[in-house]
C-alpha cells in the first residue's frame, strides 16, 4: 500500500471512530491503534489475574462462611474478566499465552496497586471499596470505547463487578459499627490502601505519555487528573459514612470547585512500584510464573489427551 | 437435642468444608484461567452445602449456635471429616484424583439421602446432587486426561491414585451417628454403596490406564476426629479470624 | 516454553433462555469440545445465563472480509421492493 492510500485509510478510520461507529478485529487499523489496544487491553487483562492474589490470599481465613463465599465468588470473577479481557485481546492477533509471557518476563505492566500486601482481614474491604472504586471508574467509560470486543468485554466486567465494590463497603461498615479494635483495623487498611488507589488513577496529566491519542480512539473519555478528582469526591463522602478518616490532612472541600482538594502525592513512590520495586512486585510474579509452570504439564496433557482422542475418532470413521 | 441427628449432619458437611478449604487454597494459582474457575466453582458449590446443612445443625442444636460457630469453633478432634478430603493439594493431579475418588462417593451418598425421610436433609440432598454430579463429570473427565495425557501426567496421575487410594475405604466406614439415622430412616447405609463404587472408580480408572491399587492396609480415623497431621494447618487457617477476635461480627 | 502446542481458542454461543437464539458470548480457550463446553458453563453461565451452549473451535469460523462489504452488503441497500412500505395500499384496507 502506498503512502497516500494509507494515509486516505487513516483519514476514514478517524472519522469511523468519531461518527461513535465500532471498529472490529478485521477491519482496516492503523498498526499503531492495534499496537495501543494491546497493550492496554492486556494491561487490563494482567491486572486482573495479578489481582487476584492479595485477594485469593484471604480465602482460607475469611472469618466466616457468608464472607468467604462473597471473597472467592469475586476473585472468580477476577478470572473471568481477565479470561473476557483476554479473548478481547486474541482478536487484534496475538495470543494468551504471547501475553502471559510478557506480563512473565516483566515486558508488560499492571495495575500497580496489586504490589501492595493485603496484611488483615479489612484489606478485603479496603480493596474492594476503594480499588475496585477506582476501577470501576476508569472501567465505566471503556464500555463506549471504539475498540468492540473491549468494550463488549468490559460491559461484561462492569456488570459483574458491580457486586464488587459494595461486598468491600460491607466488609468496611460491619468492622466500623463493631469493636473499636476492628474499627481500628478497618482505618489503618485505609490508611494503607489510600495514597495507592489514588495513584492508580495514573500519573498526572503532564506527565501521561498514553493520555492525547487515547482520548481520540475513545480509550481514555477523561485524563487521569479529572478521574482521581471524580474518585476523591465521591469516596470522601463513603468514608464519612464510615466515620473513618482519610489519611491527608490537606484534604479540604472547596466551595468554589465544587470538589475536594487534596495534598501531594507521593510519585517517587508511584514510580519505584511501577518500576518493579514495590513490597510485593517479586512475590506476584513468582506466584503468577509459579502456577503457570506448574501448569504446563497438565496443559499439555489435556491438548495430548485430545489429540488422540481426536486420532481415534477419525480412524473409526475411515 | 437429636445429638446423633447433629453429629450425622457433621460428619458430612466436614467434607464438604474441608474439601472447598483445600480447593479455596487453589484460586489464583491453577493450571490455567479456565482451570482455576471450574475449581474455584466447585468450592463455592461445597461452601454452600456446607451452610445448608450448618444452618439446619444450628436449628437442631438449638442453643443459638451460627453456621459460623459450628464451621471454625470447634477443637481439631472434633471434626469428622474423612482423611481423603484432608489431603494436600500436592500437584494437579492430587487435586484432581481427590475430588475424583470423593465425588464418586459424594454422589452416590446423596443420590440415597435424597430418599430421607428427613425432609430438610432430603432437600439439601436434591440440591447438591445436581451440584455433585457436575462435578464428578468434570474430576472423571480430568482423571482420563491425565492418565491418558502424557507419560509424565499418567505417572503422576498413578501417583496420586496410588497414594490416596488408602483413604477410600474409610469412605464406607459406619459411626455410631451413621447407624442410629439409618435405623430411623434417616441416614444413607453407606455399607451398601462400597461395591457399586469400587467397580465405578475402577472402570473409569481402567479407561484413564491407571492401574487400580490393589493393597490391604487402608488409614481410616477421621470420622472419630483422628486425622492426618494436614488438618491442624488447615484449622489453623480456617479459624485463624475467629480466634484471634473472638465473639466479633464480620 | 511447552513442547506441544497450545489448548486452542473455541467460541462460545448461549441460548439465555428458550425461545431465544444462541448468541455469541466471548471466546476461551480448551483442549477439547468437551472441555470447551465445561469452561464455558463456568466462565460464562455462573450467573445464571443461560439454558444451553455451543462451542465451535474458532479456526472452522470463515468470516466475511471487511474489505468486501461493499459487493457483498451495499446492493441490498436500494432493493426497496423487499419492505412492506414499498406498496402503497389506501389507508382505508386494514388487516395488511
């Protein structure tokens, strides 16, 4: 294709996506629209199957038998949007396991809250309160996104997840209206989890690489700034509620904005987690490595297993 | 309060919270995504028998004791689990010979408590059969593939067979409880379905090439509340919340 | 990396209810059509969605290529004939 014809496609992909038209996996894209979509739609994947580990890490201690229920039924849930996300993904080309082996060898990111420990039992509640809160505001406007196996994949999600971030709240409000040492325990996980979920919401404006071109392809509907505004406004409130404090003693409402203002985020540490140098980043990967090493003769197993049966059935057949 | 009707609903939802334990170690940590869901689907399936029949135990006991008090207060010789479900999730194919050879019985156990004339256990019964059956299907089907997978999972899978293969007759062990409910009517005659399922076990084995354990000694114990050194870790884990704060609502 | 290959990729369509067709849900991926159908009922039923599933191996799927739907979509555009309001009946006939 020439120069021209590419740049005469480009032109009607562009004013595709803003005339709201969907764009699916074998139509015409741009190699960097494709390039983009992957990397953040198994960014989105990765991060879901990593999220299940600080998680999956309560399940045998969940304090009775309704929370463990809820807790496993949601770290399935966890699994299967990384498996929807992961199938969204396998229609630009590229394959699970291609994936899984970037996400292994460190060549792909996630979501870098999940490099925190969840060390008590109101971390359950922390996380699905205030991460999947946060997710969930980042997720919302995905269901629109031009892209459609993501965003059938992430109506999906966000269906599902809607269970999520109430379970976390009730796990909040039970510890808030019971002994002072659980309510204790449910302020020092906000305390922990706070600073995190707000970094989740990705580095500010001025210094996100992604946030112009993703806007256009509809991949991104606000910047990073004005959802981490969004999420503080509408969780202050939620934490009152609680009678809990949220750890910044800037944290101020403002009259005129309508919003609250809040102090400094702390990005040396934003970037040395994402970096790879959080409290958790090598236990994750090892947990993930781990099991899909151990997996590898199961997997390959079932495919021989298959295969003769496969082999059988054909030969009785001749 | 009915203490054998009690002890006789213990023994088997303790099955069914040991096994989900043991599974519930597994989420996030299978084969692969579509692996960890199935298993991850089978505990929810037991956690939820387990509820059912705690919640009916409650009612008996009939001192205000929770599903929750019953699941994770009790001393480690007070759970009568068998010594199968116990059993470490030492690689897939333990997990999976497990739930095969517990399946099988589980199966068949509800299939006749179905006919209790206990009308809540009858009922618990009808659900989890559904529940049981799926699940069977799905540890046969993972017992084929693994024995006629590969040589190394068949010789993995015969490992597993072989190791676990003597905590199945205790499958078929009969309590004081067991022989008090099936005098009235209410209890499964478990002695009964000890044929039916080793002829079972053994064809669908025999399809996966596994050879079937042929040995004379079997461990048994866990039904009176001796068990494998396994099980206080996995109390440890189970009540670890409720004995660090006690008597505090989640 | 595995020796033998991967478990392929299967696409997977749920009746939600009878009466209804089997409409395509997502995909995953399994060694067997046997497997298929099992990691379908839990990844894509476990909220009660549906009352049947067929799975199909992704590969035996030929679709239609984007760059064609001109030949292949636009002459229906303008074959009005097809739809009812193409006739024009006396708005006093009634039943039609």
């Amino acid at each position: 294709m020439s120069e021209e014809q590419i740049k005469s496609l480009e032109k009607q992909f562009n004013e595709r996506i803003e005339r709201d038209e969907k764009i699916e996996p074998k139509d015409w894209m741009p190699e960097k629209y494709r390039k983009t979509h992957i990397r953040q739609i198994s960014q989105h994947a990765h991060s879901e199957i990593v999220g299940m580990l600080p998680e999956g890490n309560w399940i045998t201690r969940a304090p009775s038998l309704r929370r463990k229920v809820a807790l496993l039924a949601k770290v399935q849930d966890e699994a299967g949007h990384g498996l929807y996300l992961y199938s969204a993904c396998e229609t630009l080309g590229v394959s699970r396991n291609e994936l899984y082996e970037q996400l292994h060898t460190g060549k792909a990111k996630y979501s870098s809250i999940f490099n925190y420990p969840a060390l008590t039992w109101a971390d359950m509640g922390a996380i699905g309160w205030l991460v999947d809160g946060a997710a969930i505001i980042n997720q919302v406007p995905l269901c629109n996104t031009s892209y459609g196996p993501y965003a059938r994949a992430m109506i999906r999600v966000c269906k599902e997840e809607s269970f999520h971030q109430r379970q976390g709240f009730e796990i909040m409000l039970k510890l808030c209206n019971g002994t002072p040492e659980q309510k204790e325990m449910a302020q020092d996980a906000l305390n922990r989890w706070w600073w995190p979920s707000l970094m989740m919401l990705g580095p500010t404006d001025d210094k996100s690489v992604h946030t112009e071109q993703s806007m256009k392809w509809k991949l991104k509907r606000k910047t990073n700034d004005e959802l981490r505004q969004q999420f503080i406004d509408q969780t202050v409130p939620q934490a009152d509620v609680l009678g809990l404090t949220i750890p910044d003693s800037d944290l101020k409402w403002n009259e005129e904005r309508q919003s609250y203002d809040f102090g400094e985020i702390d990005w040396d540490e934003f970037w040395q987690v994402v970096k790879g140098h959080g409290p958790m980043n090598k236990e994750r990967m090892k947990a993930r490595v781990g099991a899909w090493q151990r997996g590898e003769w199961v997997r390959d197993a079932a495919m021989a297993y298959a295969d003769k049966k496969q082999a059988e059935k054909e030969k009785q057949a001749v | 309060m009915n203490n054998n009707l009690y002890n006789y609903i213990l023994g088997i939802a303790d099955n069914s919270l040991i096994l989900g334990q043991r599974l519930g170690e597994l989420t996030g940590h299978g084969p692969s995504l579509e692996t960890d869901i199935a298993c991850t689907n089978i505990s929810l399936d037991l956690f939820g028998q387990v509820r059912s029949y705690f919640q009916y135990a409650g009612k008996i006991a009939g001192d205000g004791r929770s599903e929750d008090d019953i699941a994770m207060l009790r001393k480690e010789r007070d759970y009568k689990n068998v010594l199968l479900v116990e059993q470490p999730n030492t690689n897939f194919a333990y997990t999976i010979a497990r739930q095969f050879l517990f399946d099988a019985y589980h199966l068949a156990f509800l299939g006749e408590l179905q006919k209790s004339t206990d009308l809540t256990l009858s009922a618990i019964a009808n659900k989890c059969v559904k529940e049981v059956s799926y699940h069977e299907r799905f540890s046969s089907d993972w017992v084929k593939r693994l024995g006629d997978g590969t040589e190394e999972s068949h010789q993995k899978m015969q490992n597993a067979i072989d190791d676990l293969w003597t905590y199945t007759d205790e499958l078929f062990h009969q309590t004081e409880a067991d022989k008090a409910m099936v005098e009235e009517g209410i209890g499964v005659d478990i002695t009964q379905l000890k044929d039916n399922y080793y002829k079972y076990v053994s064809e669908v084995l025999e399809e996966a090439t596994i050879e079937v354990p042929d040995i004379k000694y079997f461990q048994k114990g866990g039904k009176q509340g001796i068990h494998t050194e396994h099980l206080g870790y996995i109390l440890a884990e189970l009540q670890y919340m409720q004995r660090a704060y006690p008597n505090m609502e989640w | 990396m595995s020796k033998i290959k991967n478990w392929p990729l299967w696409e997977i369509f749920v009746r939600s209810k009878n009466g209804l067709e089997h409409r395509h849900f997502g995909s995953l991926h399994a060694a067997d059509a046997e497997m298929a159908l099992e990691n379908a009922r839990d990844v894509y039923t476990r909220r009660n969605e549906g009352v049947s599933i067929w799975v199909v191996e992704s590969k035996h799927i030929t679709a239609s290529n984007p760059e064609n739907n001109g030949e292949l979509f636009e002459p229906a555009q303008d074959k009005v004939y097809r739809h009812p309001t193409f006739y024009d009946v006396p708005d006093e006939v009634k039943h039609m």
